[in-house]
C-alpha cells in the first residue's frame, strides 16, 4: 500500500491522509466494519456531512488499496485491509527508508540527535537492534 503524498506539517493520520479520509479511518480501526451510512451517522457527531462525499471518499479509499468492501446483499461492509498499527508501522518504514535512501547518513545523524528526550527502553531497543545489525554482518 503506498501512500503517496506525506505531509510533514500535519499531525497523526493526517500526514497520511485528508481530514474525511483520516476521520474514517479512525472510524473503521476502531469498529472493524462499517457500512456508509454508520460511517455517516458517527461522522455526523461532529458536524454534518453528506452521504455521497462519504460515499466517494470511502469507494477512493478502496481504489487506493486501503479499505475492502464486501456486499452483504444491498449493503456495502467496508472494513481496513489492514490493521492501525500495521498501517503505521509500514508507512513509517517506507518513509525512513525513502529518507536514507535520498539522504543517507546525515538523516541516521537527525535521528540520533532526536534522541536525547527519549525514553531509556527506546535506546536500549536501539541498542539491541545495532548489535543484532551488526552480528548478521559478519
């Protein structure tokens, strides 16, 4: 699944996404399967939104790969094709790699820098991850 336009400004899945389209997603990790109409009626929560624009943002996000829809009769069940979690975690890798692959070292180098407000389990993560890169080296 390849999302093609980040958005270093935004925040949350709002880098990934525009706001309908985040706010649905948000919607389907959390309830598993909706049809339209449920989407519709929690979106409405906030503030109104059209069926049809939730419709055509919802049948994009299945184009793109990134929702399923399945027929239940008449009904249209849209669900994630993946998991929240797995979502970010594949997009924040083709990011990283993207960088390192543009940028190389001096991206590893902003990395660590960021580093120095984290907490003590990250860095020992780290840690074990360069001995585990650095034993299948050799």
């Amino acid at each position: 699944m390849n999302i093609k336009n980040f958005k270093y400004d935004e925040v949350g899945l709002s880098r990934f996404f525009g706001p309908l389209e985040a706010k649905i997603m948000e919607l389907l990790w959390n309830a598993d399967e909706l049809s339209i109409k449920d989407v519709q009626q929690r979106l409405e929560q906030d503030k109104p939104v059209n069926f049809n624009t939730v419709m055509t943002v919802m049948n994009r996000l299945v184009e793109k790969g990134i929702l399923k829809k399945r027929l239940q009769g008449r009904l249209s069940l849209f669900q994630p094709v993946q998991s929240k979690d797995r979502f970010i975690e594949e997009q924040s890798k083709k990011i990283t790699e993207n960088l390192l692959d543009e940028f190389g070292g001096v991206v590893i180098t902003h990395m660590l820098d960021a580093l120095k407000d984290v907490d003590k389990n990250l860095l020992d993560q780290l840690e074990h991850k360069i001995q585990q890169l650095k034993q299948d080296k050799l």
